[in-house]
C-alpha cells in the first residue's frame, strides 16, 4: 500500500473578511455599530445600549448627546424581527428623557412607533411601543401626534392584551390622550368603554387606578357617561366602593360617580340602587379628605335633582357639610361650599343653614386660598338671595369686611359672588347703610372696569342697592364710578347693559347727579339704547326718563315739554330748543360767555347768595324763598287742606298782600280772607311788608365774592316768589289761583297787549338792552319787563311750582309757549263716584291775562298757533 498523503486546507478567498470578535467598553463605539449593515452586530447592538440605558437618565442624556438616536429611529422598521424588537424596547426606555422626545417630535418617528402596535407584533414589541407612546404622551404636541396617526385604535384594542405591562402602558397613554377634547369625542366611536371596564378585574392596582382616572375625564362628556351607564358601568363603580379593600380607589371612583350624576337616567339608576346613601356615609364617615371631598362633589352634582335635594335635607345632610367647612383640606372645604350653595335651594335647607353654617362661611371669606373664598361666597351669595334673613345672619357674623375685601380679587368669579351677597344685604336698609361705612363705592370701581362681563352686571347691580341715598352717589361720583358706569351702558351683553341702566337710574335721583351724567354722556348713550328694539330694556327707558326729570332744563330743550310733576327749581335755564346730539351747555359757561346773537338763555333763580341777618329770624320763615318756598310738595298740601300758613308761606297776622304792590292780587286776597281792620293797623302792616320786601332785595342783591361761582341773582324774581306766596297762596280756590296768577305775571312782563298791537310790542330791543346791561346772554327772568309767551309761560310755571299750582309748561314753535292746567268741570264738584277726567286749559297771559280755553278750542290753537 502506499503512503497517504495529508490534503491541504484551501485558503479563503481573497475578498472575505475574516471573522473578528470585537469586546467593546466604550458606548460610542457601540453606537457607531448602529450604522452596520449586519442585522447580528445591529441586535448586539441595540441590546448592549438597551442595557446601557436602562441604567439611568445620565446614560440616556449620553446617548442622545453620541447621536444614538437618529439611526436607532431607521431600525424601528428594520426588516429583521430581533433589530427591530431590540430598538423598540430602547425607544421605550429613553422616551422618558424630556430631550429625547424633543428629538423624536422632530424626527416624526411616531408612525413608526404606532406601527409597532399591530397584532401580529410580539408582546414584548407591544410592551415598549406602548410604553414609548405612554411616555410621549406627556406632552401636547405629542398627544396630537399620536391621535393624527391613527394612534387610539391600536391602544384600546391593546386594552384586551394578556400581558398586564400592555395594559398598564395602553391605559396610561389613553389617559393622558384623553385629556385633549378631540381625542376624548372619539372614544365612544371606538367603544373604549366595554375594554376600559373590564380593567377593573386585574389584580393591580395601578391599572384599576389608570382606569377610573381615564373614566374621570371621558365621563365629562355626555356621549360616554351614556355609554358607560348602558355597559352596566354604575355597578362596577358601586361594587369598587362596596369592597373596602378597595379603599385605594374610592378617590377615584367617587369623582366618576360625581361626573356620571350630571346625567339624568344615571342619576335615577343611583337612586333605585341606594347610590345616594353610600355617597352620604362616604361623606361623613371618612376621614380621607380626597374621599370626602369627591363624596361632597358628588352630593352637589346629585343635588341639582330637586327629588334629591329633599332626600338629602331628610337625611340630614346639612349636619355633614357644615362638619365638612372645618375640614384642614381646602378641597374639601370648596366641595362643601359648593354643595351647601346647590343644597340651598331647598327651602328647607336654607332655613338650616341660617343657624348653622353661615357663620363658618364667613370665616372661609378669610382664607388665604382664593378658591376657597370664591366658593365661600358662592354659599352665601345662594343662601342670601331673597332670603333677608340669612342676609342679617352673614352680617351678625361679621361678614361685610371680608365681602368688600374680596372686590379687590384677582378671580372674578370671587368678585361676583361678593358683589351679589353684597346685594342682597343692601335690600335691607340697616345693612345698607353698613355696607354703605365700608367704602364700598370706592371698592367697586375695580369690578366696573373688570373685562369679566358677569363681574361688570354684578358691580352695575350692587352701585343700583347701594347707591340709594345722596351721599353714597356722592362717594360714587368722586371715587371716579360715574365714567365706568357709563362705559357699561355700551355693553353688547344684554345683562351688563340692563343693570348698568339699573344704576344710572338709581344714580340719576337728584339733579345733580343728573347733570354730572348727562355731562359724561349717559343720555346720549341711553337715547341710542332707546332707539334699537334689540338693545333697549325697561331700565333703559326708565333711566332716560329720570335722566331729564332731574334735568329739567336739558328736558324742555329737548322735548318742548314739562309736565305738572316737573318742578322747576333755582338754577332752571331756558336754553332753546335743541336737535338730539346738539351740544347742551352748561350754565356756567354760559354766564361766562360773552353777549351775541344766538338766543337769549332764559334762568329762574330765587336763591340768595347772603345768609339773612339774625336779628331777623322771626322773618326768615316767611321769607326764605331759597329754602321753604321752594318746597312745592309742601306748598301743595298747604293748598289741598286750604290752609292760609302752609310751608314757606306768612304767619296768619301777615297774610295781608304787600302795600303797593298788584292792587289786583291785593283785592283777590283781601275778598278771600273777607277780614276788616283798622286803619292804623293796616298801615302797621303796610310798613312793616315793605322793610320785609327791603330785607328780600337786600339779600337778593349782596354776593360774597369768596365763595364759588354761582348763578346771577335775580332780586326781582325772588320778590315775585314771596307776594305770590304772600297774596296768592293762601287762596282756596285753584281756578281763582291760576287767574289771579295768570294776571300778575302778564303785569310783571308788559301788561294785557292787543292781538293787533302784538307786533309792535318792542320786547326784542327790551332784551337786547338786558343782555347788553348784563354783558351776557343768560337773563334772569325777573329782570324781564317785557316779554311774551315764551318768558310769560316760563314766569307762570316758575311761580305756580313754588305756590304748588300744577301746571304744564309746552314749548310751540315760532317763539310760542304756554301752559296747561287740569280742572273739573264746575258742575262735576260734589258729585260722587264716576267722575270724569278734569279737562285740560291753556292759561292766556297775553290777550285776556287770566282766561282759561279750552285745550281743543279754536281760541286755543289761535293761542297756540297763530
């Protein structure tokens, strides 16, 4: 045999390299391997960094930092199974990096992340796809990702996945997407309720517990408390607070409960399964604050039933919640005030409440915690509305300084809230008044110029039940409130609008407030207001009214008219008629201005710049035309009751008229009083009326250069005042009063003139002079000697207000005026029941001074007309 010969190796090709096994320390070279085209290097890879990174987040930073992520993001949907579960599970890891995901947003990866969801992946694919997703989540932008790539869907189905860490990542990441409204308004369209239930079976408590907080958001929204009331979800929830050890959970399953309470059928499903009770024993046996808090919560959504309201008030719940306001936890002190605030509309329960609880209400005023104090006066704001005498209780409790404090709150639903309690105080007037010391005007001025509409209505309101009395619009006006107030009238909301009306009514009860308004604009704004059918409101119209009934003589610019309850006072001007939106001078202004052409400004003004002299007090009663006279309601229950001394008017041994003085009017008063005397003592009398009348034109003419400016004085006027009080006055009857009158002022103004003389009487050269004399254009009415209807009907009215004649003053046109008095018929006196309306007249101070026609007499419209 021959000898064998050993065969050689062949030698490897030339162009294999030949198998290197390589043991790396330091990361970046491992990351540098990512880039390998061979899925074995890439899978030892991926699982070494895994590793790395599950160490902490130092590593992760690292990584990031190496530029690991960029191709680790290419092997998400590597061809090879290993590499792309050994990616995913690193993904899932470093998600948690805040970094991480920034880049990852960016790189917009997460359609490739979602992929990895789909059934035929492996469990633990799934495990850190959905633990990566749970991760991103976070975070908005995110959550918007994952919703627009079609993210949800896998996510619930993952729901059912026997794997519990599938599960915990799915639910979590569909918890934190649902806190977006549209990614909540999709889950009833993918039936995520059944799969989110049946969560509650698991043995972990951090799933039941992601679970019931999902539940918690979702149940806000109508569609999927139905759905969870129609998958039999209130026995789940009802069983949860049943189990005590479940106790973990009865946070959470409480605020479901509270949410799904919102819905009508599950609130009568609560009821017929004795929900209501177990939320009561929660409430007041736990000592949990969270649990007693969501209990509360509960109690207030399921006390919006009346049935309810009636159920709680018989088990006593009141006891509870007031136990509940001394609670440490603020939460639970919000959740108590809230309940008490809906418990409250039950009768019987606001009654309750007035012994209890209110006190401890006011004391939460106090809290530092802004949100307590808002649902603290929520409480009170409901349990004081219509009820006086829980309003009385929040004041006896010192409730007042905490309540205008609480107007300087940065929330506005805090402010509103005070402002309503406020409110209802001031119905009452004690309170009102308190309220009233507090400075309360001033504190209202922030909540008008609040941008919160429910704020502007409520501080509108609290300025019209506060603002009653001359002093609380004073503190109003020069606190700066007017401005704001006004501004509120341009509101688009309706309520804002109407309560801003409300006050400037309120606001607009004396003339100088009415001034100041008109001043800012308020009536201009009111007219506009007026003028739209959709704008306007009751308060509106009323406020425009008031507006210039405290403002007569911008009403009889305006409209041409005064009616009998319109009282001309000192410091009426007549400027002329005027267009809507025509500026209306003030009357300072134009006593400032120098005399021209336009129109003489006609001013009524018995007021006296001079104090009267003591030494004659005795005369000052009956003389005091700045004070007395001028009380027209006074003077009229004088003339009502035919007393010859009523207010304002001479003592009974000085009824006599003033010697020299209207022979006629001295006639009329001497035949109504029918009294004889002696000679001697009629010329006593005489002398002793005319140092009266000396004293009037002394005060009427002396002025006290050192005080503020003030209207001219009309010494004239202020005679004519007192002998009409004098003469006039004390006559009993009304139809003798008018022609009495009627014939002293056509003497005062020229006399009787002739229907063809009318147009030679020279009044106009008379006035011209006046102006000229006066170096201005404003003229007192009593410094007018010659005038005609216009300044007679001006005179007539003036006087027939201080005496307390009711008559109207109507503005015609070329120059006419005249006035309109209501009298009954002669024959009708006496008559009983049935009466007809007294008939109308228009008083002649021209023609036949003292005649009365009738208002649709032909010799009327001639009056008037022609």
């Amino acid at each position: 045999m021959g000898k064998k010969i050993k065969k050689e190796a062949e030698p490897p090709p030339k162009d294999v390299f030949d198998p290197l096994t390589i043991e790396s320390k330091k990361v970046a070279t491992v990351v540098l391997m990512l880039n390998s085209p061979e899925e074995e290097i890439l899978a030892k890879a991926c699982e070494a960094i895994y590793k790395f990174a599950l160490k902490g987040e130092e590593n992760k930073t690292t990584l990031l930092e190496l530029g690991a992520v960029e191709p680790l993001t290419k092997l998400l949907t590597h061809e090879d199974k290993i590499v792309r579960r050994n990616a995913t599970m690193i993904f899932g890891i470093m998600a948690s990096n805040n970094d991480v995901k920034k880049l990852l947003r960016e790189l917009d990866v997460m359609n490739s992340v979602i992929a990895q969801l789909a059934p035929e992946e492996e469990v633990v694919i799934h495990e850190f796809a959905s633990l990566c997703l749970a991760n991103m989540s976070a975070e908005y932008t995110s959550k918007v990702q994952i919703f627009e790539h079609g993210g949800l869907e896998p996510l619930i189905r993952l729901l059912s996945s026997p794997d519990p860490d599938v599960k915990k990542n799915s639910i979590e990441c569909i918890y934190n997407l649902v806190q977006d409204f549209k990614c909540r308004a999709t889950l009833p369209e993918l039936n995520a309720i059944p799969p989110i239930l049946e969560l509650f079976k698991s043995e972990y408590p951090i799933i039941q517990l992601l679970a019931l907080k999902t539940l918690g958001v979702i149940t806000n929204d109508k569609e999927s408390r139905a759905m969870l009331r129609d998958n039999q979800g209130m026995d789940h929830l009802i069983k949860i607070l049943e189990a005590k050890e479940l106790n973990d959970l009865h946070i959470e399953a409480l605020s479901v409960i509270a949410n799904c309470l919102e819905d009508m059928d599950t609130m009568v499903q609560i009821q017929q399964t004795g929900g209501l009770k177990k939320l009561l024993v929660f409430a007041e046996n736990s000592t949990i604050p969270d649990i007693q808090k969501n209990a509360a919560k509960a109690i207030t959504k399921a006390a919006y039933d009346p049935e309810n309201r009636k159920f709680f008030h018989e088990q006593e719940v009141e006891k509870c919640l007031v136990t509940l306001l001394g609670s440490e936890s603020d939460g639970t002190k919000i959740a108590a005030s809230q309940a008490i605030s809906v418990m409250c509309e039950n009768l019987s329960s606001k009654e309750f409440f007035n012994h209890q609880g209110i006190p401890q209400l006011v004391q939460l005023l106090k809290s530092d915690n802004e949100e307590v104090r808002e649902a603290a006066a929520l409480a009170l704001a409901n349990l004081t509305t219509c009820n006086p005498t829980n309003a009385n209780a929040a004041a006896e409790a010192d409730g007042i300084d905490p309540l205008v404090n609480i107007l300087s709150s940065k929330r506005d639903g805090a402010v509103a809230n005070a402002a309503t309690v406020l409110t209802n105080m001031a119905m009452q007037e004690a309170l009102r008044v308190s309220i009233q010391t507090r400075d309360i005007m001033h504190a209202l001025i922030g909540p008008l110029h609040s941008a919160n509409m429910v704020v502007q209505s409520k501080a509108a309101l609290t300025i019209a039940a506060t603002a009653c009395d001359a002093e609380a619009r004073a503190e109003l006006r020069n606190s700066g409130g007017l401005e704001p107030l006004i501004e509120l009238l341009r509101s688009k909301n309706d309520e804002v609008r109407r309560h801003a009306s409300w006050a400037v009514m309120v606001c607009a009860s004396d003339e100088l407030m009415a001034s100041e308004l008109c001043r800012l604009g308020a009536l201009d704004i009111l007219e506009e207001i007026n003028l739209s059918v959709s704008r306007k409101n009751k308060f509106s119209e009323v406020a425009y009214n008031k507006l210039l009934n405290n403002h007569l003589s911008l009403k009889y610019s305006q409209t041409g008219y005064l009616s009998s309850s319109n009282i001309i006072s000192d410091g009426f001007y007549d400027y002329g008629r005027i267009n809507p939106g025509t500026k209306f001078w003030p009357l300072k202004d134009l006593c400032l201005q120098e005399p021209n052409d336009l129109r003489t400004v006609l001013l009524v003004n018995s007021k006296s710049d001079v104090s009267p002299p003591p030494s004659t007090e005795d005369k000052s009663s009956d003389i005091g035309y700045g004070r007395s006279i001028s009380s027209s309601s006074s003077l009229r229950r004088a003339s009502k009751e035919k007393a010859s001394a009523g207010f304002g008017s001479p003592t009974e041994d000085k009824s006599e008229p003033p010697s020299g003085r209207n022979t006629a009017v001295s006639k009329s008063a001497a035949k109504e009083k029918g009294s004889r005397k002696s000679k001697g003592k009629k010329e006593e009398e005489k002398l002793k009326e005319e140092e009266e009348v000396t004293v009037v034109l002394k005060w009427a003419g002396e002025g006290n250069p050192d005080k503020e400016w003030s209207p001219p004085a009309d010494p004239d006027f202020c005679v004519y005042v007192y002998e009409v009080t004098k003469s006039i006055l004390p006559i009993t009857n009304i139809r003798e009063q008018i022609e009495t009158l009627a014939k002293y002022v056509a003497e005062k103004m020229g006399g009787k003139i002739s229907k063809d003389k009318l147009q030679d009487f020279s009044w106009e050269l008379h006035i011209s002079e006046l102006k000229f004399q006066l170096k201005s254009n404003v003229v007192p009415i009593g410094q007018i000697k010659k005038g005609i209807f216009s300044h007679r009907a001006l005179l007539f009215k003036a006087l027939a207000d201080k005496i307390g004649i009711g008559c109207s003053l109507v503005r015609g046109e070329y120059g006419r005026a005249w006035n309109e008095v209501k009298l009954m018929n002669e024959s009708q006196k006496g008559v009983i029941g049935g009466l007809p309306p007294p008939e109308v007249y228009i008083v002649d101070l021209i023609f036949h001074p003292g005649g009365l026609m009738k208002l649709k007499s032909k010799e009327a419209d001639r009056y008037r007309f022609l």
